[in-house]
C-alpha cells in the first residue's frame, strides 16, 4: 500500500514537471 503511495506520488509530481517545462517553453513571459 505505502509503496503504491509513493509511487503515485513521484508520477504525479513528475506530470506536474513536465507541464511546468511545456509551459515555461511556450509562454515567454515566464522568462
């Protein structure tokens, strides 16, 4: 259990990285 957990944990954030990339490429005022 814990370990399903975590690991739905560590996909979310990295979900949550990857849409922060996306947007910090396509949006300039994030520069």
């Amino acid at each position: 259990m814990m370990m399903m957990m975590m690991m739905m944990m560590m996909m979310m954030m990295m979900m949550m990285m990857m849409m922060m990339m996306m947007m910090m490429m396509y949006m300039p005022m994030f520069r």
